[in-house]
C-alpha cells in the first residue's frame, strides 16, 4: 500500500474509533485516515457482564462505527499491526494471508490492554477464562444455570459479574487476595458493606486467600487455596489488565510500568506518534502525576484531546481525569468521586477517611490536609448516588 495517510491509528476499540471519529468531526477528510482494526466492529466492554450472563450480544457493539465508515475512514479490518518503523513512518500488518504496509505523517496508538492471567498452577486448564473480550463473555453466557462458578478477583468486573450470576441461578464463589473486596475502588470501612450484601446473597466469599493451584482432569474441577479447597465446574479471571503494548516495544517509543508514557496532550516521547487508552498512562486531575488507569472515559477524554492538536495544531493544556466510577451490584450502588485514601497514599498524598451513614447510603470524605480529594459511597437506592455530582463539582472546582 503506496498510500501516506495523514493520521493512522491503530487499535479499533472505544478508544481508536472515537479518536478517529472525532479526527472527521474536527474537520480532518475522512481518505486522510486509516484505523487498523483486529477485531470489527468495536464494542464497548462495559456491557460484557450482562453479556456473560446471557443477554443479548449485539448490545455490545458501538453504533459510531457505520458514521465511521460512512465518514471516509480507510478501516482496514481484521488486520493486526505486527511492526512499526518510525525511521519511515510506516506500520506493518498482516491482513488474512497478505502483508500490508501503511505509510503515515501521524501514527496513534490505540491498542487497549489484555486481561492479566496470574501464574497459577492448572491455570491452562479447559473452564477457565477470563472476561474482558466479547468472544470471553459469549463462551460464559452458554455455562449451564446452577453451575458452580469460581470468581478470582473482587474487583469491579469480578464484583458485578457475582452479583449477576448469582440473580441468574449460579452458584458462585469469589476470591479476593487482598482482604476486602473493591480494593482498587473503595476505602476498607465501605468495603465491609458491600462484603455484607454479598453474603446476603449467598456468595462464599473468601477475603485474603490465594489461590495455590487449580485442578481437573483436562477440565477444571476445583480449586486449593491457601485457607482451603472449593470445587466448580469453571472459573473467570478477573484479575486485572496490563498495557498491550508489545507492538512498539523496542521501538524507542517511552514506556513506564509497560504503558506508553504521553504528556499532556497525548504526544508520546516520538513527536508523531501519540497514545491513549488502556495502552498508555493518563494525567490525573488532582495529582497533576500521570497514572494507569484503564477506564472507558478516561479514553473518551483523550479522543477528544488528541485531534485538537493533530488537525488544529491546537496546545490544549490537560488540566487531566478526575476518577469518577459508578457500578451496580445488584441491588446496591457504587460509586467513587476523586481519589480512594490508599490510591491517594500510592501517589504520595497523606489522606484520611471520615465515613459516614445515611438512611441506607453509606459514604466516606477522604480529605488530604483538610481539603476534599475522594468522595465515595455505597447505596441500595439509585437515587442517592445523584449526590455524587455535587462532590465531583466541588473536587474539580478545587483542582481545575
């Protein structure tokens, strides 16, 4: 392919194709772009718990797509990027049985993360997966109802996706290695609330236990752990993400804890290359330090970043990401505004905790030096989680 595009962006999930739409909607010809895409058409991996648990696949999918195309967009699909050059500025990809080679003036990373599979003893076996690709969500939806379930991982995914196999018949134990569930979310003192609704439902839950090895006959059949011995007819992972960044490793593009390191808008250490998504790290709001933090909406705010600069030269100086999470469990909310105490901590900022209950809305402050940095709570009435945007004003107002 002879063809020098403007921008090429690889990865075609969330965060490429909205970048690359919003490159057309910032005035960029739709022939000026190229999106190499691995998998097509995107999807949103938020709706992949209900999906797993056997709602209707085609939700997932991302509607932008067809402006996408209709736009002039070059979409070369089911082609994976195998090499860039960046002393020609070309990518090099195999599409079916042929090898393309796309020139560019600019390239933007787009390549997303892979769901990270701890080294654990039989982890190979048939019945184990993980949930963080739609082809993983399908392979769960077809489990037999009353199946027992092992979920490894009591983040937000592992969280939810207990709370809606339990409401669909299965029985489901869930493992955390930490001792509370939601550590990455939430503060331990709320974490002991939702620890409680979850054993309401009938979770075995099982808090500060590694998992030492599972076990099966070609397929899994149980698990040992460091406190005992559970048995199950499958297992999901969901023990967090890493960068996929293996495509430009090497290349000279920075990388820090394998995320591709950007500045404030997007540029990368090579200045026609840029990066955003679950691949690379992003500047937090109230830190002003760059983080990992592979989140759908931290990737819709660097899709509309990036083109700002690549089609207007526009410097737009990223004030950065204020964390905001929301998660339905069930029947209880969760919701987070700014920074948990121990992510705080993580960053180097000292912080306290000063919790809180009313009626059933169960909250914590988490203040740094008197100031308000974290709001968080945990609620079985939606309505009381609308109080979340009056913190999230005033953390951003304050950091803004």
């Amino acid at each position: 392919m002879s063809k020098e595009y403007s921008v090429v962006v690889v990865g075609g999930g969330l965060a490429g194709t909205y970048l690359a739409l919003n490159l057309i909607r910032e005035g960029l010809e739709g022939g000026e772009v190229a999106l190499v895409a691995n998998e097509w058409p995107p999807y949103t991996k938020h709706v992949l718990v209900p999906i797993a648990c056997g709602e209707d696949p085609s939700t997932a999918y991302l509607g932008v797509s067809k402006e996408l195309i209709k736009s002039g967009v070059k979409v070369l699909n089911n082609c994976l990027a195998e090499g860039i050059d960046l002393s020609r500025n070309e990518v090099r990809a195999r599409c079916g049985s042929d090898y393309l080679t796309i020139k560019f003036k600019y390239l933007v990373i787009a390549t997303g993360g892979k769901a990270f599979i701890p080294p654990i003893k039989g982890v190979n076996l048939r019945g184990i997966t993980t949930l963080y690709t739609l082809d993983d969500a399908t392979y769960l939806s077809k489990l037999r109802r009353s199946s027992k379930v092992l979920v490894v991982g009591a983040g937000l995914v592992g969280t939810s996706l207990t709370t809606k196999l339990i409401s669909r018949g299965f029985r489901v134990g869930l493992i955390e290695l930490k001792d509370h569930v939601l550590p990455q979310v939430i503060d331990h003192e709320l974490s002991k609330v939702v620890e409680e609704y979850l054993r309401s439902l009938g979770v075995v839950l099982k808090l500060g236990t590694e998992v030492i090895k599972f076990v099966g006959s070609g397929r899994v059949e149980g698990a040992l752990l460091s406190n005992g011995f559970l048995s199950t007819d499958a297992v999901v992972l969901t023990t967090g993400v890493r960068p996929n960044t293996g495509l430009i490793q090497g290349s000279g593009i920075e990388l820090s804890g394998g995320a591709v390191v950007i500045n404030d808008y997007g540029m990368t250490s090579v200045s026609n290359v840029f990066a955003l998504g679950d691949c690379a790290l992003s500047k937090d709001l109230i830190t002003g330090k760059y983080v990992y933090r592979p989140l759908g909406f931290v990737a819709a705010h660097y899709a509309k970043l990036i083109p700002k600069y690549l089609v207007r030269g526009e410097v737009v100086k990223d004030r950065g990401v204020l964390p905001t999470i929301y998660e339905e469990l069930g029947g209880a909310y969760v919701v987070r505004v700014g920074l948990s105490a121990s992510e705080a901590n993580s960053l180097g900022i000292p912080a306290e905790v000063r919790c809180g209950k009313e009626g059933n809305l169960h909250y914590c402050e988490v203040l740094s030096y008197g100031d308000l940095i974290g709001w968080e709570a945990v609620a079985t009435s939606h309505h009381h989680v609308i109080k979340s945007w009056m913190y999230y004003n005033e953390i951003a107002g304050n950091y803004g």
